[in-house]
C-alpha cells in the first residue's frame, strides 16, 4: 500500500500513519512511548511534594517554625546575643515568633527574658567603665519594658561614673567657687565644666541649673565686650562655648544678632577696601570671617577676587619689567586663587614679557650685561647667606639667579649659582607638597626648572605634583564641588598631561555633572 492508499483509506488507517507513535506493531517496539511517561511522572511527584510541603507543612503545622524560632532565641540569650541588627538576636527572634502566632504567650516571656538579660548585662558593663556599651544595654532594657526601678538606679550610677565619681554636693561646691572667682570656662575645674558634671549626674539640680545660667551670662556679657573691642574671634569662640552648654540660653540670641551684625560690617569694609584697591586689608578681614565660620561664601568669593586683583598687579610690574615686584604679587594671586583662571592667564603673559627682556637683554654692550650680571650674582649670594632661598618674593637668592640667567644664561658664574640654589628650590616643593600647600609647590617646581633641573627629576616632580591635584580633585567631587574638582582636573593635566587616572577621574566628573543636572 502506498501513501495515496493511506490517504484514501478507511478512517483507523488514517489515524495511525497521523500519530505512528502509538501504533502496535511488530515495527513499533513497546518500549518506546517510556520516556514520555517519565518526565510526566516526575512532573507529578515533584508537584505532590511542593503541595505538601505548602498545604501541610506551612498551613497545618505553623508551630514547627515558631518552635524553631523560639529554640534560637533561648540560644541567643545563653549566648548573651540579645540584641543584632542582623535579625540573629534574641529580641528578634522572639519577636519574629510574635509576629507568627501573636496568641502564644511563649515569645512574650521570651522578651521579659531578654530585658532581664539586658539589665544584668548593662550592670556589668557600668562598674567595667565599658559606658557605650552600658548605654545600649541600658536603652534595650528600656525598650523591652523592664523595671523602670531599677533603669533609673543602673542609669543614676552610670552619670555619677561619666562625670568622675566625685558626690553631686561636692561638684556643685566647687562650682560656685570657681564662678565667684570668675573662672567659668578654663579648665576641668571651672565653673561650667564642673556645673555640667552635676547635671548628667541630677539632670534637675536647682542650684546647678541656676549657676549654669549665671555662668552664661556673664560669659556672653564677656562675648559683647569683646564685640566692642572689635575681637570678632574671641567673641565668636565665647558665643560658641556658651551655645555648646546650653542652646536656648536666654541671652544668646541677643549676642549671637550683635556678632551676625559685626560680621556683616566686617564684610561690607573687606569688599570696599577691595574696590579701592586696599588688597591686603580686604584680606586680612576675609579671613577674620573665614576664621568665624570657614563656609563663608562671601568671603571665599572675596579671596578670590583678591587673587585675582593681586594677579593683575603682577601684570603691571612685569609690562615694566619689574619682575621681582610681579613675582611677589603672582604668588600671593596663587596662594589665594590657585585655580583661578585669571591667575593662570597672568602667569602665562608674565613669562612672554621675560622673553621680550631676555631678548632686550642679549642686546645690551657687553660690559653692561656682565656688570648686571655680577650684581645680581652678589645680591642671590648675600639672600643665600640670610637663608632667603626660595623668600621674600622678589628679593630671594632664586629671584636673583633667576634674573641673571635671562640677561646671561651661557654665564659659568650664573651656572655654578643656580646649582647651589637647585638644593633648597627641591627641599621647598617637598615642603610643598607635605603641607598640601600647591601654589607654593608649583612655584618652587617652576624654580627647579629655571635652575637646572634635569629632564628624569623634573618629570617626576610634575607627576608628583599633578597627582597631588587629582587627589585634591577627588575630595572635591566627593564634597559635591563640581567646579572645583574640574579646576583641579584642569591644573593636574597642565601640570601633566599624561598624569595616570585623570581619564577615569575625568569620566567620573561628567557622570557627577549629568546627574547633578
């Protein structure tokens, strides 16, 4: 019989050669419609298991798991782990068993347990002087509703032990002396120090609490006079001990108005005398500010504008050629505002107006430039024998040898000087570098190269120097600086701009950026 046969055949023929599977034949051995009945067994006792398990185990029988949670708790408290953040507590434990079967009263004991535990376990930890550990245990007790008795008592001696062990009466005794003496804040033994002592002892002592208050006002009364003498710094170091004792002291807000007041003053006479060109008052009274409260923001803006005003000071006096002067005014520019861009600006045109005086230099006679020159010379000598190497900008050792290199750079004599000076200029850029002083490190860089300095070290010098940068970059971006990270990257690559890691710092600045918008 061929295909067209089947096709044409009697319905049973038709079902067979549709499904041949299930044909008996003596071509279709028994055995091989198995492994289909295989995977189907599997699949049902797979699913009966996971039915009993859900329906039996997890509906029928709940006390199973509660039991198991209340047999690690009791091992939890054997163990003195009462209380973990983990969930592996006793407290939680106990509590997780509550939350189960909220009828059993087994957890509930379970928890009078742990407060009794954690009141013998702060006992312990009060006369071992272990007080952090005293106060955690002290708060759990607490919170577990154990005898409020017997937390005050463990809670009384655990002050009385804080404050030294010395009796409340005696303290307050020596307080008073001292306050009669006008001794209120200096020292262990002063006034409200030792009025402070009582109260974490007797939290509501009358007699300390009123002395604590005159004690504060007369120290306040202090803060004011010295708002009147014009000592802005005293009066704030005097308003913030009196906050730190108590907060809402009546006579606060009063002084605290005064001093916002004589700071605001102060600020107003920094930007005039910036304005009219008083660059270094207009410093001097930013950072009397800055020292109040060193987040001022109108005082930063104010140090950079002063950087940027010494900046173009520099400028002048190098448009004169009067490079001693303009060095002095371009690190005062750089210890201010060194990632200012008007400062880099400035460094960068007081170089090409050395160029034009080097160039004016070479075209002076002959016997004029080596008068110059051993001048000069003479003059970096007596600044070397003062110990003025790398200091006071303009008329240090450096500044001379400097100079003189310009008008006479082929000179054995200007040779032989600026490698006696190579010394200092390296010691003053570690010095530099450890006091993270990076204005002052660069200039001292720039003073290695001028004199000498080889390509190996000053290529090191400048990796050094630029992965100094990205780190200062780095604690930037992760106080949320933004512009100042980027000012940092900025200075790292002119430093160096193969510096290892400015690529990924680079890439996490953007990322920074695109979130923050």
């Amino acid at each position: 019989m061929n295909g067209d046969d089947l096709s044409n055949g009697p319905a049973p023929a038709r079902r067979l050669a549709a499904r041949p599977w299930r044909a008996l034949s003596a071509d279709a051995p028994w055995w091989r419609g198995w492994p289909g009945l295989t995977l189907a067994a599997c699949i049902g006792l797979a699913l009966l298991v996971f039915g009993v398990r859900v329906l039996v185990v997890d509906r029928l029988w709940p006390e199973t798991r509660v039991q198991a949670l209340l047999d690690d708790a009791a091992q939890a408290v054997a163990e003195g782990r009462l209380d973990a953040g983990d969930g592996s507590g006793a407290r939680q434990l106990f509590e997780a068993a509550q939350a189960l079967d909220p009828d059993d009263v087994r957890p509930r004991a379970g928890l009078s347990q742990v407060a009794d535990a954690a009141l013998v376990q702060a006992r312990a930890a009060v006369e071992a002087r272990r007080f952090d550990t005293a106060r955690g245990a002290l708060k759990l007790a607490q919170d577990l509703s154990a005898p409020r008795d017997a937390i005050e008592a463990l809670d009384a001696r655990l002050r009385a032990l804080e404050a030294g062990g010395a009796a409340p009466e005696v303290l307050l005794r020596q307080a008073q002396a001292a306050q009669a003496l006008g001794r209120l804040d200096a020292g262990p033994d002063a006034a409200l120090p030792l009025y402070a002592r009582v109260l974490a002892i007797e939290p509501g002592n009358g007699d300390a609490l009123r002395g604590r208050d005159e004690s504060l006002a007369a120290l306040l009364e202090r803060a004011r006079a010295r708002l009147r003498d014009g000592d802005l710094r005293g009066a704030a170091a005097l308003v913030a001990t009196a906050r730190d004792y108590d907060p809402g002291h009546v006579d606060l807000p009063d002084t605290q108005a005064r001093l916002t007041e004589e700071l605001d003053a102060l600020r107003r006479r920094a930007a005039t005398h910036l304005a009219d060109g008083r660059v270094e008052r207009a410093v001097a009274e930013w950072r009397i500010v800055l020292a109040f409260d060193a987040e001022d923001a109108a005082a930063q803006r104010g140090l950079l504008d002063a950087g940027a005003a010494y900046a173009q000071r520099a400028e002048r006096y190098a448009r004169d050629f009067n490079f001693a002067d303009a060095d002095a005014q371009l690190r005062e520019a750089q210890t201010l505002a060194p990632d200012s861009e008007a400062v880099r600006a400035a460094e960068s045109r007081i170089e090409r107006s050395r160029a034009v005086y080097a160039d004016r230099g070479t075209q002076l006679p002959p016997q004029e430039r080596r008068r110059r020159v051993a001048a000069l010379l003479q003059q970096a000598a007596a600044a070397q024998g003062r110990g003025d190497l790398m200091s006071p900008p303009g008329d240090s050792a450096y500044d001379r040898v400097r100079a003189a290199r310009l008008l006479a750079p082929d000179d054995p004599a200007v040779t032989r000087a600026s490698a006696r000076l190579l010394p200092g200029a390296r010691q003053c850029f570690d010095a530099g570098l450890r006091a993270n002083n990076l204005a002052r490190a660069h200039a001292c860089l720039d003073a290695r190269i001028a004199l000498g300095e080889g390509e190996p070290a000053a290529r090191d010098a400048r990796r050094r120097l630029a992965q100094r940068w990205l780190a200062i970059g780095d604690e930037r971006l992760g106080a949320g600086n933004l512009a100042g990270a980027q000012a940092a990257l900025a200075a790292a690559r002119k430093i160096d701009p193969g510096v290892p890691g400015h690529a990924e710092f680079a890439q996490r600045l953007r990322t920074a950026s695109l979130n923050s918008g």
